[in-house]
C-alpha cells in the first residue's frame, strides 16, 4: 500500500467488477464512494467506523457506461482518491 494514496485497485482497466482495498493503521470513520466523471455518485460502498486493519470492497460494472471512474475514500477527513476504469 502506498502511504500517500491508500487505495489499490485491481483489475483496472476492468470488465466486470474490481476490487478495492485499503488498510487503516487505526480506527477510523471510512467512507468509500465511486463517482463518474461528471460528478455524479454511481455508489456508496463503505460510510462507517472501521477498526484498524485491511478492507476490500467490490466495485461492479452493473450497466455503468464505458469510462473512466473516481475512486474516493474518506478516511476521518482525509481523502485519498484513484481512478479506475471500465471498459466491455
């Protein structure tokens, strides 16, 4: 995991659905939502208090269009982002 952007993605670019994971050294209120690139919230994986420890969440194409995505978790209010991308 890289320090300055906790989340990994994998597969990116990807078909079907993506994992992304993070690891929090400590209890932490998390959220993790994905965004389309005009702006708009395509879902809301986590919005909770996690303990420290390493999480996965899965992202799934489910009719979303071709594109590019945005990535972005929350963590106390911190934000970290990465872009995924998905393509058929």
């Amino acid at each position: 995991y890289d320090s300055d952007n906790l989340i990994s993605v994998a597969p990116s670019p990807f078909r079907d659905q993506t994992t992304l994971s993070y690891m929090l050294d400590e209890n932490a209120k998390v959220q993790l939502d994905v965004f389309d690139l005009s702006g708009r919230k395509v879902v809301e994986l986590v919005n909770t208090t996690q303990q420290a420890g390493k999480y996965s969440s899965v992202f799934e194409a489910n009719g979303n269009t071709v594109g590019s995505y945005l990535v972005r978790l929350f963590v106390n209010d911190k934000l970290y982002t990465k872009q995924v991308v998905l393509m058929r």
